[in-house]
C-alpha cells in the first residue's frame, strides 16, 4: 500500500490511469477524473472560507445567516449590500495556480474526461477560462442574477436571467465595497455598535423585463441546486467507472455537492484529498487503502500533484 501522502505513489497513479494500465476494464478507453472545489480553493487568492480559522464575519453578521431566502425577503438591502461587497472582494482577487491547474487538466484531457464541480460562487475558475463544459457551478455564481418576480397568486414567474455580469457596482446604491468603505467594521468611528442604513427596494438591481427585483444567482440555505445541473452530473457518474476523485478544500459537510465523493468511490475511483486538515485524525480514518490525502495549500499542491497530466505549469499570462 502507497504512503497516503507520497507524490511519487500519486503519479505513478496518474501515469497508470492515462496509459489505461490502471485496470483491465480502463483499456482502451478515456480516463475519467471527477473534482469536488471548495472554498479552500480559493483561499490562496485571498478570500475567506467558511468554516475554521478564516472564517469571516460581515460587519456584525453572520454570512450563513444572510445566505438564506428568509434572510432575503426580510431585508433584501442588506442581503444585497453583503453580496455587493462579496462580489468586489472576488473581482480584487486573481485566480490562483491551483485554478490554473485544473483549467490546464480541462484542456489536456480528452473531451469528457474531466468533471470539476465547484462550490465556489467566486467565478476565479471561469476566469481563468475553464472550458465551460467541463464546469459545473454547483452553488450558482455571484454574478448570475435572477428576477425574483411572480404575481400573487403565483401563477406567472418571470424567468429572466443573466450569467456572468461583472458590473461594478451593479447600482449605485451598493457602491460602498468599490468606494472604499470599510465593509468589516463592526463598531463606528466612535465605538458604537454599527447600524447600517436601510437601502430601499428601488434602489437594488432591477429586472429590465419586470421590474421586479432581481436577486444574486447562488444557491442559498434551503434551496435546491439547479436540476438539469444535477442531472448532467449524474449522468456524467453513470458512463462508468471513475478513476479519481480529487476532493480540492472543502470541508464535505454540505450536501449534496459532498455526496458525489461517495458517488465516485462506488464508481470505482481513487479519493484524493487536499486541504489544510488532511492529517487530521478524523479524515485520516475515512481513507480507503488506496486512496491519497495531501496538507497544504491547494495553489501549492496542484501544479505538482497533476504534473505527469498538465506538464509544468506556465505562469498565467493574463485572464480571459
Ligand atoms: P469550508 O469553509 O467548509 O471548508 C474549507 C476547506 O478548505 C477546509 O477543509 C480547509 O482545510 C481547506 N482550506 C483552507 N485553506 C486552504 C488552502 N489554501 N488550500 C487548500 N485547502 C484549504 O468551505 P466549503 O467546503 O467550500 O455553501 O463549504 C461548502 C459550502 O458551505 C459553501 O459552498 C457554502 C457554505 O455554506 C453555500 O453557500 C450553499
Ligand atoms: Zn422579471
């Protein structure tokens, strides 16, 4: 049995499952790698995760609160005014090498080879430009926007849409991330507890089709995640055995983006994991005998871990 941790183990893996040498039934056929993103992804950019150590408060708010329909109906201002400033903190990021890797696997592998499923709403790996179709935004994207208009009865739903608008600021009532404002103050200048301003409804983004409201085009607590998304990935898992399943800074404790890990060790694949925890205790007793588990940062691993697949890593030029 490999050290659970040992590069070289990892890339004569590698080396074996593109050669089709990994088992009899992967003769002559494609590999198939699947990953599973989170947060810690993009941590090496600069942005916070959810859970642990760089957690982050909004002003005096919880975020997981604020991600919620509920949260939304009762105050949509400032639900919005916290994704206005998580969209400017996103836009002054760069991708990382570790995005850039996985970018790099989409393009090298055959067509259909690859399924990345990120939870991240960032859009660092579109940046990068990802092939879309080897992308599935399990969790939407800060920069989708979606009306949220129906009639009362409810019998008319306005479907309008809009992918990938990196506008800033969307209006000018959430300007204050793009302006400057310290938008992690908890107290004011003299100490006080901070009470932000109400921003009222007709001042947030509009739909050009209704006039509703439009909202952020993530997945919020309690919603479910995009069906035809869904189905594609489950269709994707049903052509037949995995060979790996690169599970890339994510805790795995939020479903069903955690569920697909178990998914592709039924369909046969080798679990790697990387994240700042995996010698954790925990995580380490979870490891099948021939899976693999790397500590560190994920914009350090990657580039290294994938080289028999991706070549060495150019530095970015520059984004699309
Ligand atoms: P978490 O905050 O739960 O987990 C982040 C993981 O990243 C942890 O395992 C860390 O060890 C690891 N990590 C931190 N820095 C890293 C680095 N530089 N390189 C590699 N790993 C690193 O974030 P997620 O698992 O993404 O859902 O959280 C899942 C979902 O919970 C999010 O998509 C969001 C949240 O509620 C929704 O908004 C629906
Ligand atoms: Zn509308």
């Amino acid at each position: 049995m490999p050290d659970h941790n040992a590069v070289a183990a990892f890339h004569e893996l590698l080396r074996r499952i593109v050669s089709g040498s990994d088992s009899v039934a992967a003769a002559g056929r494609s590999p198939r790698i699947m990953a599973l993103c989170g947060a810690g992804l993009s941590a090496a950019s600069g942005l916070s995760t959810f859970r642990g150590s760089t957690a982050a408060l909004w002003h005096t708010h919880d975020p997981m609160k604020l991600a919620t329909p509920e949260a939304f109906a009762a105050d949509p201002g400032l639900v919005w005014r916290f994704y206005a400033y998580r969209r400017h903190t996103a836009l002054a990021v760069k991708p990382n090498a570790g995005h850039y890797a996985l970018a790099t696997l989409a393009r090298s592998l055959p067509d259909g080879s690859f399924l990345c499923l990120t939870q991240n709403v960032d859009a660092l790996s579109l940046r990068t430009g990802h092939p879309p179709e080897s992308l599935r935004t399990l969790h939407g994207s800060l920069f989708d926007l979606r009306c949220v208009g129906s009639n009362r009865k409810g019998r008319f739903h306005c479907n309008y849409s809009i992918e990938d608008d990196f506008t800033e600021p969307l209006v000018p009532a959430l300007a204050m991330a793009a302006e400057g404002v310290d938008e992690t103050a908890t107290t004011t200048e003299q100490g006080k507890p901070l009470l932000l301003p109400h921003i009222p409804v007709d001042e947030l983004p509009q739909c050009p089709k209704c006039k509703s409201l439009l909202r952020p085009g993530v997945v919020w607590f309690g919603e479910a995640l995009d069906k035809e998304m869904l189905r594609s990935i489950d269709q994707w898992v049903a052509v037949g055995k995995i060979d790996l399943m690169l599970v890339i800074g994510t805790s795995a404790e939020v479903y069903p983006a955690a569920g697909y890990i178990e998914k592709a060790r039924r369909a046969g694949a080798v679990v790697v994991t990387l994240n700042l925890d995996a010698e954790l205790q925990q995580g380490r007793r979870a490891l099948g005998s021939r899976d693999f588990a790397f500590e560190g940062s994920a914009a350090d691993l990657l580039p290294v871990l994938l080289e028999p697949l991706i070549g060495k890593l150019e530095k970015p030029k520059a984004e699309t």
